[in-house]
C-alpha cells in the first residue's frame, strides 16, 4: 500500500496536492498539523480517495502549537465528516469516543531507539481499541529492525 503525505501550509495547497497524491496514492495523509487555520469541511469535500486527517503536536514530531482541545476538535470535525481515517497518538486515543465508519489509527513514535519493550508496546496499542496499530520508531541497527519484524 502506498501513502504519501500532503504536508502544504495553506487550504488551497492542500486541496491540489490531495487531489495530485490521489491519483498515485492508494491512500493520502492529510497533515492538518502543517495548515494555518485548516478548514477541514473544504479539504475533504475535495478528497477523490481515501484519507487520513493528522494532526500532530509538536512534541510528538509535528506542526500543530495550539492547545490540545482544539487540536482533538479538529480531528473530531474530520470524524463528523465522515474521513476514512483519523490518525492519534496512542495516549490520546481516549478522546475519540464516537467515530462511526471512520477508523481509529494509534500511533506510537519514538525519534531516538526502537525500545526493547516494543511488543509490550504494539500489545498497548493494539488494545486501545483502535482500528490499526502504528510503530514508527528510529532503527539505530539491523537488529533494530529485526526486533519489528518479531
């Protein structure tokens, strides 16, 4: 499955490289997090495949700098709109109570190992009750990599 991220800073930008990723993509993420003042009504009603809304904080590697009920809010917004996918960080999961036919992706990210605990850590995600469990974690070997693998 290929997903490419649009990650423009206006509506509008956003709106053309949605509808340009669409087109290669078999999904897109929609990086709201990197939008000043995202109109999420405007940027689905524009979607042509399926999408996920992102919206990251900053201490979890992204863009967004206002405070946390406002970021949850815009989520939820693409929720009642009906978007395919809401990506969360998985200790947020908690705050998306109703989703109906949109599905949930936890997200866990850590930018500095892959942690020896990492099945301790996809079994959390896995039951926060989310739809799919997401591990982004820096390989600093090849062992690294064969601990996701397991």
């Amino acid at each position: 499955m290929i997903c490419i991220p649009v990650t423009a800073q206006s509506n509008e930008e956003a709106v053309a490289e949605l509808k340009k990723a669409s087109k290669l993509a078999d999904v897109v993420e929609l990086r709201v997090d990197y939008i000043d003042k995202p109109d999420i009504k405007l940027l689905l009603e524009e979607k042509t495949g399926p999408v996920i809304v992102t919206n990251r904080p900053k201490n979890q590697g992204g863009m967004f700098s206002g405070d946390e009920s406002e970021r949850i809010a815009l989520l939820k917004e693409a929720i009642k709109l009906k978007v395919d996918y809401v990506d969360i960080e998985h200790d947020c999961v908690k705050h998306i109570q109703d989703r109906g036919a949109t599905k949930l992706i936890a997200s866990y990210h850590d930018f500095d190992e892959t942690p020896e605990n990492i099945q301790e850590i996809h079994d959390k995600l896995a039951g926060s009750g989310a739809d799919i469990a997401k591990l982004v974690t820096y390989a600093k070997d090849i062992n690294d990599n064969f601990r996701i693998f397991d």
